[in-house]
C-alpha cells in the first residue's frame, strides 16, 4: 500500500514527501486511512435511506401584526 502524509490538525493529505514527514504536525498514514471512501463495500455505496426525506407537510408560520409591518418596511422600495 502507498503511504500518505496528514496534517494534525486541518486533515489535508498529502503524497510522501521525506521533507513534510519530518514536520511536527504531520503524520504518516496508510492509503486506507487517508482515503476511507475508496475502500467502502460496495453494499454501502448503494445504500439508499429508510426514511423519507420529502417536505411536502410544512406550515406557513403565523405571521403577527409586529412582523407584517416589518415585512412591509423591509420590502418596501426606497428612493435614493
């Protein structure tokens, strides 16, 4: 397997280089590690979700008489 650099802290990854991987906040890591999507089984790359995610059902929020004047002074037009 290839070997990857990783920063600590902001995860990036980068290829091996001799230079970076004497850096403190670098570390070594197998390609497994920094490339977890690519060795998914393919059971979970298809996976759809169980649960439906329409929003067919949602309410209009009650719109008080503090918030339509608001409303009013927000959208209205100003001439410069």
């Amino acid at each position: 397997m290839k070997t990857y650099l990783r920063h600590k802290s902001k995860g990036t990854v980068y290829e091996y280089n001799p230079f970076l991987a004497d850096h403190p906040n670098i570390e070594q890591v197998t390609e497994e590690q920094a490339f977890p999507e690519r060795f998914e089984p393919k059971v979970a790359k298809g996976r759809k979700p169980k649960v439906s995610l329409t929003t067919t059902d949602i309410p209009e929020p009650p719109i008080s008489d503090e918030m339509a004047e608001l409303n009013d002074e927000l959208t209205r037009k100003t001439q410069v």
